[in-house]
C-alpha cells in the first residue's frame, strides 16, 4: 500500500469500503453517512453538505472523510505500519458492525409485518395495528386408570378394570383481528378426537369446534356471531387448557350447552366500579355444534355477572397469575330450548340417560329449561369457584316431566406464600360434585351421584405448559335397585401449548 501522507490509511480503507457502489439520496444512504458522522469519520458541516446533495458519489465521500495528520517523531516505520494495520482492522469491525446494525434497524422499521411471541403463540402483526394473528398448538397427553367418561350407572362401577392412554386434545388455534383491532376472529380446530376401537376411523378426523366473528367496537355491547362455547356457566367456557383438574366435574356433562351456532349481545358496563358487571343475551340453533339450521324452535339463553369488588375476572380457573387485588364475580344465567336434544357435547347434540336419542326422537319432543347460579373469587394463589344447576325437561311425547340438580365447588391455593419451603409452581386442590338425575330404567326414580377428588399441578409455564394429577372417588345411590357402589379413579396429564 503506497504511502499517502495528507490522509491516514483508515479514510483510504473507507474509500475502499465505499468504492463498490454509488450512494443516491434515500433513507439508506442517510443511514450510511449517520454510521460515518458516528464513527468520527466525518464532521457535521460535511454530513449536512452531503445530506443535500441529489447524488453522492464515492468521491464525494472519500473526499469529506476527517483528516488526521500523522504525529512527527512518532515511531519506526515498521511500527507505524502495525499501528495503520490494527487502525484499519478496528475500522474495519467497528464499521461493518454499525453497517448490520443499520440495516436490521432499517429492516425492522420499514417491514410492513412484526412477528412477536406471547400468551396466544405466535403473533404476526401489520404495523399499524389493524391486522393481527395469532397462531397457537395444544396437545393433552393423558394417562388414566378408570378409561372412558365418568361413571353413571351401575355398569360402569362394575366394570372398572380398564385403564388407557390418550391424545386427549390435539388442537390449532388462530386468533386476531382485521381492518381494525375490534374487528376480532377466531377459529379452533381439533386435529385427532379420540375414538373407540371399533368406530369408524373417520370419527377421528379434523373438525372445526369454534369459529366466530366479534365486532367490539364499544365496551359496552357488541356482537359475536359463529359457532362457540355458549357463555352460559364458568366451568364449560374456561378453556380445557385453563382447568384446575385434569378434566371437569360430573356436573358438566349433563348441564353444559356446549358449542351452538348463533348470535349474541355482550358488553361490559360500569367499569371499575362495585356496580361492574357484564351482560350476554343470544340465540342460536339449539342442536349443536355444526348445525346449519333448527329442527322447530330456537335457544334463547342470558347470563348477568356481577364483578362485585369493581374488577373483572378472567374466564380461567387456578390463581397462577398471583391476584394482588381480591378480584370475584357472582352470575346468574338461564336458557330455554325445544327440540330432540336433551343434553349437548362438542360432538353436537346428544341425550341425556334414559332419554330418547336425537336420531329417533321427534323434532320438538323436549322442552328445557335450566338456571345456573355462579360464584367465583380469586386473591394471591387462592381460588375458589361454585355452581348450582337446575334443569326441567319435558317430554311431550310421553308427557313427563323430570328435574335435575347438580352442584359443584372446587378451590386450590399455592401454599409457597405460606411455607417458604413448599414449592412455588405446585398447586393444591380439592373438588366435590353432586348430581341427582333419572333413573335410566324409570325416569320417575331418581339417582344420587358424588365425587370427591383431590389435585396437585405444577406449573412449568403457567397453563401453558403444566402436568396436572389427580385421583377421584364416585359414588352412586341408585334410587330404583337402592343400592349403593363406589369407585376410584386415578389420571395424570401433561398439557402444553406453544
């Protein structure tokens, strides 16, 4: 390299790195004389004079680039020569790091799109904020000693060898909003149900179990329309994923209303206040889930919750989040249906024991009506949460009338905020759940159902990634032999989403 006495090897190294192209007046090229201006390589009166020029060339640059005479005296040449060299490698790195640096921010700030990860999974997300999704996997891994759905009827006690593993849920979920942000959508589809030995195998296919619109311009009310989890009680709409235990009560499968296609009001009034509550009022189909239309009449369905300390409750069970603020809600909510369905799942319409099934029974066959009433509370890892169902079928083929009751209550604490030395992601629970309903030979008979059960989760990740055990006791009083039977059964459950 020749000598060049009026400019240090570091400006003619710049003009080296600067001679493979010729820099226009864009956002870019400005990013490129800050990264000059920065690094000293150039003053200020000079980054301004090109900062306005039409078109820079490299020699422009090179030209303005800070001269620094070297000292007389100084050192031997071979010295002098080391010196330029660990210059000119240092300008080297410190230049080509300011240059990445740059572009990523350049790139980062131009992009149309964010790409983010959070509580709903993958985030992507225009800049301005009027379209967002949000990409979410699920899987429940599930081992249990007593196989199937809760014991009902005496059979089951008797028969109570089986044990199993299952998928129990395999789903994609994808959320967000569109043209605005209270514009939302949202769909769930669950990739694998499990199916018994000798179903059909295509009862284990793909299925969409939840897909809605919400136009939530206003707190106050909005609409939602599509299929869902109708807002009825707390139990059914928290989200399996968000549980206390590894499944839900005995209570659930003969109160739920499960997923219906409709439409509903919904708002949210005084807020902040003791007088905070919200409000759902809809219709719907009234046969379940992937119901394009009614047999005869519709469901017509209402639900008022009281926050009653001025702060809202989220629809999921367990205080993992560590409450500050004593936070509950007391709800009251009822609904009326006729058709041929006398209980729901999110397989879609079914029947209660003892029932006619949907398929043979007549279109406008039963009538119901069913109250709920709803209490829940949560305060720094103590949580606790209770309902009470009633529910009145009438049989106007045989005209009969049967009532149901059912009743839950549950609550679980994080004992670390007590013990120091008791882990801080275990939770203790404990449940008791009581139904009286038909007896499935005489419907005029009544039988008593209980469970007792007992939970422990550790939290890896809050819900999103959790193992979750617990060990239950039934106990039927069969109203027509009058006999009593018992069993118990044990699960254990890995649930994560990502």
């Amino acid at each position: 390299m020749r000598n060049i006495p009026s400019r240090p090897r570091s400006a003619l190294y710049t003009g080296l790195l600067l001679s493979a192209f010729t820099l226009s007046a864009s956002a870019t090229d400005k990013a490129l004389l800050d990264i000059l201006l920065g690094n000293g390589l150039i003053t200020q009166d000079q980054y301004e004079a090109l900062v306005q020029q039409e078109e820079i060339t490299t020699e422009q640059v090179l030209s303005s680039v800070a001269v620094a005479e070297p000292q007389s005296g100084a050192a031997s040449a071979g010295e002098a020569r080391e010196m330029e060299l660990a210059q000119v490698t240092a300008l080297d790195e410190n230049v080509q790091r300011a240059i990445d640096e740059a572009v990523a921010s350049a790139i980062e700030a131009e992009s149309p799109v964010m790409a983010s990860y959070g509580s709903k999974g993958f985030r992507f997300e225009s800049r301005d904020g009027n379209w967002q999704t949000n990409l979410q996997w699920r899987a429940q891994m599930r081992y249990s000693s007593l196989s199937g759905s809760d014991p009902r009827q005496i059979a089951n006690f008797e028969d109570s060898s089986e044990s199993s593993f299952e998928q129990r849920r395999l789903r994609m979920k994808i959320g967000g909003h569109g043209f605005q942000p209270w514009i939302k959508y949202y769909f769930e589809v669950d990739l694998q149900p499990a199916r018994d030995v000798d179903a059909d195998p295509i009862s284990s296919g793909a299925r969409v179990i939840d897909w809605r619109v919400d136009l939530a311009k206003w707190d106050w009310g909005g609409i939602r329309l599509g299929q869902w989890k109708v807002d009825l009680n707390r139990e059914r709409v928290d989200s399996s994923g968000r549980q206390q235990f590894v499944e839900r009560s005995i209570v659930n499968r003969i109160f739920t209303v499960d997923r219906q296609v409709g439409m509903q009001l919904r708002g949210h009034l005084f807020k902040g206040t003791m007088a905070d509550m919200r409000y759902y009022a809809g219709i719907f189909n009234g046969e379940g889930r992937g119901v394009k239309n009614n047999s005869t009449d519709h469901l017509y369905m209402g639900r008022l919750q009281w926050n009653f300390l001025g702060r809202d409750l989220a629809w999921q069970q367990t205080d993992v989040e560590y409450t500050e603020k004593p936070t509950g809600s007391f709800a009251i909510a009822g609904f009326t249906n006729t058709g041929p369905c006398t209980r729901w799942s999110s397989s879609g319409c079914g029947n209660l024991d003892g029932f006619a099934k949907p398929i043979v029974a007549a279109e406008d066959q039963f009538k119901i009506e069913q109250a709920v009433q709803e209490f829940a509370f949560k305060y720094r890892g103590f949580s606790v949460q209770q309902e009470w169902h009633r529910k009145f079928v009438t049989d106007r083929v045989e005209g009969t009338e049967s009532d149901l009751t059912g009743f839950y209550i549950q609550s679980g604490y994080f004992f670390h905020n007590l013990i120091d030395s008791f882990p801080a992601p275990l939770e203790l629970a404990a449940r008791y759940a009581y139904v009286s309903e038909p007896n499935k030979t005489l419907r005029s008979v009544y039988n008593e159902r209980e469970e007792f059960t007992l939970g422990a989760n550790w939290f890896f990740s809050g819900h999103s990634n959790k193992i979750t055990v617990d060990l239950s006791h039934f106990t039927l009083d069969d109203g027509l032999l009058g006999s009593n039977h018992s069993d118990n059964r044990f699960r254990i459950q890995w649930d994560v989403s990502f």
